[in-house]
C-alpha cells in the first residue's frame, strides 16, 4: 500500500486549519488588547462637568498640548452632572501638573470630541496624582445647540428675505477678495498692537464697573439734586420779572461805577498808595489797639460820669507848685524822632504799658505812667516836664500850703446863688438849671463889682 503524504491526510489538513485560526484569533485578540492597553496598568482619575457634549466617545483621547496623554473609559450620569473615568499612562504622570483645566473640544467641526488638559497660569508646582478629581472644565458651543438657536431665527425670517441679505452680502465681496484680505491683515495688525493692553483694559473695565456702582449708590441723590434743581428753575421762571429788574438795576449800577472810576481811578490809585505809609504804621500799632480799646471800656463809667445829667461836669485837683508842669528849657529841642530812630529803639517800640487796667479806673490821684527817659530823648527832651508824673507825689504839707486864708468866704453858697440868678437871668433859663460851674468860670469876673437889677426885667 502506498504512503500517502501529510498534508493530503484529511486529519492533518483540518488540524492545521483549526490552529491557522487559533493563531489569527491570539493574533486578533493581542491586536485588541493591544488597542485597550489591557497590558498597561493605568493610573485612575476622574473628571466631572456639567454636560459630556455630543460625540465623546468611550476611549476618547485625552491630550496635554496636542500629546496623547490617555483615554476616557467610561463616561457616568449623576446628580451632579457627568463623571468620566479617565486612566491616564503612568509615563503621562510626570509631566501633568496639578489644578489643570480639562476642555472637551471636537476635533473637527462635526467630528468626535477628545479631552484637552490645559496647564494653570500659575504653576503649582505639583503633579497630578492617581485618585485626583479634574472639576474646571469648560465645554464649547455645540453644532446642535448652534443650530436649534438658529432654528427659530430661521423660522421668524422669510426665506426670500435671507436670500435677498445672502444675495446682497455676495454682490458686496464679490470681486473684493484682495480689499478684504488687506482689511483682514491690517485688522489682525491692529490686534497684535492692543493685545498686550488687554489685561489694562480688563482692569480699567473692572474700574469702570467698580466707577458705575458709585453711581448707583449716589442715583437717589442725584435724583432728589435734580428735582431740587426743577423747583429752583420753576422759582427762577416765577420770578423772571423780578431778576431781570435786578439785573437792570444792576447794569445802572455797573454804569454809574464805570463812570466813577473813570473819572476818579487815578485818585484811587493815589488814595492807595498815600494810604500805604498810614496803614503800615497802624499795622505797627496794631497790637496796642485791643488794649486801647478795652482801656477805654473800663473808662467809660468815669467818662459817662463827666457827662452825666446833659451837662458837662469838671472834677478839678489841686497839683502842688513842685509838681506842675512846666515849659521847654532853652537847651531842648523838642522835635519829632524819625522813623528809622524809633525803629532802632526797643522802648520806643508799641506796647500796651499799663493798659487796659489804666490807673484812672481806679485811682483818683495817678495820671498816666512816664515812658522810659530814652523815649525823651528821642524827642529831644531832657526831662518829662511833670507831664506825666503822679499826681500822689506831693505831700500833704504841699497841698495845705496851697490853701491860702484869704480864700475863705470865696465861692460860698449865698455866692452861687446870686450868680445863678444872675446867669439865668441873662441866659433866659430858670436858676435851677444854671450848672454849678458857672459860679467858677464867671465868679472871679463879678467878684468885687456892682451889679445893678432892673425891676422891669
């Protein structure tokens, strides 16, 4: 019997058959694992946002800037939102920061979608880690969503009236290609050049926003200011007639004074420069004024008492023959000191002295206090005169020396009498308001002479 060889064997070939499909299976299953990675042992993290978009398929790539970092596993809806499963490659895991952003972006218009990690502006300085959750995501406008908001724009406009705005856009580029590129080009210049001021123009419109809430606060003020300022204008319209004689009034006015300065302006101007001299000295003296003044308050009592009843009433002293005052000595020049003089001498600068407590308030028998002998001899003077000594210097043996017996009987009352009868007489007014000091000034005039009285007057 002849040997039939192996491979004609039906055995044989059915058992090559079965073991050339055992191998394309392991091929195909190492093929598929390969695909899942089932040999790789991923590092688990999870991302959630709020919606997964359309076309995120399961085993969607995730990308750190456009490199394949892992794939999404699964993608689970919950009360929160959407989590996926991301395994990321352990190789992956050295160079993904931490606090990245994930972005689901497509890859083209209508195309799938993929995971884009974005790194944080500001690094942390930390990897990511197995177990981390990815909650900033942002999630671009859908197609869709696109599309069914322009569904009912669509809907509201007419076809033909779309065709006619289509129509007109077309003729209005057409034949501009070139015109438009160049406007392009430029605009894109443009941009470049005020890129860089965007954060300043995003700050000053956080400004602007921070600017406009002052205002809003300030609103109801400015309301009740401007309602304020109708009732002001309502009152100005009311009383035009008024204002505008005012204003007439006023312009007669401007005129007269226009003619007034017209014709005495450089006297003004004279008056002005005269009154400068006189108005420094008193800017020297200034600070002698208050206490004058209030001098002259303290005094006033004494002066109201000078003038009380409408008459003028006289108080005489007796001043010792010592202490009156006498003339200017032959060796005396008596003479105004010049300014520059007085200036150069610290006691014959302003000063209040005793005032406003003046020795007169007082003190019946003081005067007023002698200034400092250079003050004197400023004046050209060697002595004060008894001008301005106290009158309580002399003695009592002086003022009695000064009453002479021959005086007695002099200015009686019987005396006053008789001369106020004779003054009312010649005054034409009663004897009782005859003052008393008319026996004085007229008495030495009448005394040792005859008077003779009409019966008819």
């Amino acid at each position: 019997m002849a040997r039939t060889p192996f491979l004609e064997k039906t055995g044989s070939i059915r058992a090559l058959g079965v073991g050339f499909i055992a191998v394309l299976l392991f091929f195909l299953w190492i093929t598929y694992a390969v695909f899942n990675k089932n040999f790789v042992d991923p590092v688990p993290i999870t991302l959630t946002t709020s919606t997964a978009g359309l076309e995120l398929p399961r085993n969607a790539d995730v990308k750190l800037r456009g490199m394949i970092v892992g794939e999404v596993r699964s993608v689970k809806v919950t009360a929160d939102g959407v989590k996926m499963n991301i395994a990321m490659e352990p190789s992956a895991m050295k160079v993904v920061p931490s606090g990245v952003t994930a972005q689901i972006v497509p890859k083209t218009l209508f195309g799938e979608k993929y995971i884009s990690l974005m790194p944080p502006t500001i690094p942390t300085g930390q990897l990511l880690q197995a177990g981390d959750n990815i909650s900033k995501t942002v999630v671009p406008i859908e197609v869709e969503t696109l599309l069914n908001d322009l569904y009912p724009l669509l809907e509201a406009v007419p076809p033909s009236e779309i065709s006619y705005t289509l129509t007109a856009i077309s003729i209005a580029l057409s034949g501009r290609g070139e015109q438009l590129g160049s406007t392009l080009v430029a605009a894109n210049s443009y941009f470049e050049k005020i890129n860089p001021d965007v954060p300043k123009l995003v700050d000053d419109l956080v400004k602007l926003g921070e600017v406009s809430d002052v205002y809003a606060n300030a609103m109801p003020e400015l309301g009740r200011l401007l309602k304020n300022t109708v009732v002001t204008g309502n009152t100005v319209v009311a009383k035009r007639a008024q204002l505008q004689a005012f204003y007439q009034e006023g312009t007669k006015l401007s005129d007269t004074l226009s003619a007034f300065l017209k014709v005495n302006g450089d006297n003004l101007i004279t008056l002005s420069q005269e009154s400068r001299p006189v108005l420094q000295v008193l800017s020297d003296y200034s600070e002698v004024f208050p206490c004058v003044l209030r001098g002259v308050t303290d005094i006033t009592p004494k002066l109201n008492s000078s003038f009380r009843n409408e008459r003028l009433n006289i108080n005489l002293s007796i001043i010792a023959p010592d202490d009156q005052p006498t003339g200017y000595a032959v060796n005396e020049n008596a003479d105004i000191a010049s300014k520059a003089k007085i200036d150069a001498e610290p006691l014959a600068q302003p000063d209040c002295h005793t005032l406003p407590n003046s020795p007169f308030t007082h003190d019946e028998g003081n005067r007023a206090p002698s200034p400092p002998f250079k003050v004197y001899e400023l004046l050209g003077l060697k002595t004060d005169h008894n001008k301005f000594r106290s009158a309580a210097a002399a003695g009592d043996d002086a003022l009695i020396n000064l009453v002479q017996p021959s005086v007695d009987g002099v200015d009686t009352q019987s005396q006053q009498s008789d001369l106020k009868a004779l003054l009312g007489a010649s005054l034409g007014m009663a004897q009782s308001d005859v003052p008393d000091l008319a026996s004085l000034l007229v008495g030495p005039i009448f005394r040792g002479a005859e008077v003779s009285v009409s019966e008819a007057r």
